[in-house]
C-alpha cells in the first residue's frame, strides 16, 4: 500500500510464545548512507515523517515502520489464552511493542547502530529499545515524545470510565470524534488531504476501525513509566540526545520537556515556536533543520 509517495513493502513477521506481530515497513536512500529510523506515535503511522524522511534521504539510508495496529500494520495477534490477557494486550507501558521493535531493527541488520527520530509514544518505545533491549544507537532525537509521566488528557480518562457507551455510538459520530482529536494535535489547520489520511485508519472500514482507535485511548489512560524512568539517568551516556518540542503542544505540556532534558541526561533541547504536538505538519522546515544539524554533528565520520 502506498503511503505519500513510498509503499511499506516489506513485512516482518515475529513470534513470541504468546503473540504473533506483522510489521509492514521499507527502506530507501543510499544503502552506504548512515542508517536513520524514524519511530512514529499513537494514533500516527509512519505517514507522518513522509516530508522529513525524503528531504533527509539524500544523505541517510531510512528506515520507516508502522508499529502492530497502526497504518498498514495489522494488529497483533494473540496465540494463547492467559489469565490477565486484557492486560497484557493493553500493553499499557509499550512492553509488547518495544519487544516487537527490537526484533525488527535486529532482522535489518544494520552495518551500524541507527540514528533514531521518536514522536509521541514512539519515543517510550526508542527508550525502551535503548534501556531495556540494549539496542544501540548513533543518536536519538525525541519530538514531543511522551515518556514522563504523568500522563493522560482528561478525554482518556472520560472514555475509560464510559467505555461502553462510547463503543456504542454508531460508526459515523465516531468519525467525528476521530477526526476532531487529530485536528487537536496541530496549532495551525491542518490540510484536509492530510487531515483525512491522519484519520482514514480509525475510521469505518478503515485498516484499524473506530474500536481500535478507542482502546488506544484506554491504554494512554494507563500509560506507567515508573519503573522504566528509574533508568532514564544512563539515556545521555548510552545515547547522545537531543529533544524538540512544540511551544503550543496541547496534549503535552511544554513543561515537559525541561523534565525530560534533564531526567535523560539530554544533550539539547529546543522549543519551536508556533507548532503543537505534529510538529512535522506545523513546522515542517524547522523541525527538517533541527533534525539535520543534530544527525549532521552526530554523522560527520559517516557521511
């Protein structure tokens, strides 16, 4: 399937005793380029690095993925019944998914550790890589990144405690719903071409369907870092890091990003002006030229 000019080609599948994953994802540039993999968020795809990926493939070789769920990726399937399975599959922590993502840098095989670019919950999952898998990485840019608790929008937990009645409104409010919680992501209006491609996945008849897209709102409500962010001091050793964040992000606060600096040990932050929480639609060329620099200071015996 096609998404804005590259297709997710390629498919990994991974097997764990109780999950089975499909993961559609590709590679383009020049294969003796540095490696760059760009991890997306909930509820993206990798749609959403489709302007950053192909201005920076002249000079990198990228690597793009839809996480189990989400774009062109199927949803995981569970092999075996255990007794807390509604937990497990939640996956709240990103556990199962990181598991999943590090199988798959493992298969790519890369000649050298990656440079990595996370946004939203894809950064909890480049953490996890990092702290939990022991993938190592050339660099690590995290954009507006949730990571640091504490979390949660009051709509989450609105749908949590009214699950059933959400489920229950017919598949054309929903879409209304799906489509005004994507447009809260941006400061300024996003395209309607963008906004329906944005929103086509959670929709009727979409890859994933309005069910799917309510149940990640369940999980956002019992995102837990905890135990994971008692690691978070070593990030900065292990990595070299570099954070940018959205002055009007209305999901998570800017704040938050002054936190995040200096629980990872980060070595830089910085905040762009007139961008919410999809940057890579507000503030395309700044987001480009903050990325640039840092993979180019972080490149220069690679390139």
């Amino acid at each position: 399937m096609m998404v804005h000019g590259y297709s997710l080609d390629q498919t990994f599948i991974y097997k764990t005793p109780t999950h089975e994953y499909r993961i559609r994802w590709t590679r383009f540039g020049k294969t003796t380029s540095p490696a760059l993999v760009l991890i997306h968020g909930t509820p993206w795809s990798s749609a959403v690095w489709q302007n950053l990926a192909t201005s920076l493939s002249t000079y990198y070789n990228i690597y793009l993925y839809d996480h189990p769920g989400f774009g062109v990726s199927p949803p995981y399937r569970r092999l075996v019944d255990v007794a807390n399975h509604d937990t497990v599959d939640l996956d709240a922590s990103l556990v199962l998914r990181a598991e999943a993502s590090a199988a798959l840098f493992k298969h790519w095989d890369m000649a050298s550790p990656p440079h990595v670019v996370s946004h939203d919950n894809g950064g909890l999952v480049s953490l996890r890589l990092l702290l939990d898998h022991s993938i190592k990485f050339a660099s690590l840019c995290l954009i507006d990144v949730v990571a640091i608790g504490p979390f949660g929008l009051p709509f989450f937990k609105l749908v949590v405690e009214n699950e059933g009645v959400f489920t229950a409104i017919p598949t054309n409010l929903v879409e209304g719903l799906v489509r005004a919680y994507v447009k809260s992501a941006t400061y300024k209006s996003l395209p309607k071409e963008i906004e329906d491609m944005l929103s086509a996945p959670w929709l009727a008849g979409g890859m994933q369907g309005s069910e799917k897209f309510l149940k990640e709102m369940v999980q956002a409500h019992y995102r837990d870092t905890g135990v994971l962010e008692n690691e978070y001091a070593r990030v900065g050793g292990l990595s070299p890091t570099k954070i940018i964040w959205g002055l009007d992000d209305a999901w998570i606060p800017v704040e938050t990003a002054q936190r995040l600096k200096r629980a990872l040990n980060a070595e830089h932050l910085v905040i762009i002006e007139e961008a919410g929480h999809l940057v890579q639609y507000d503030q395309p060329g700044k987001l480009a030229l903050e990325v640039g620099l840092w993979l180019s200071k972080h490149s220069k015996n690679e390139i």
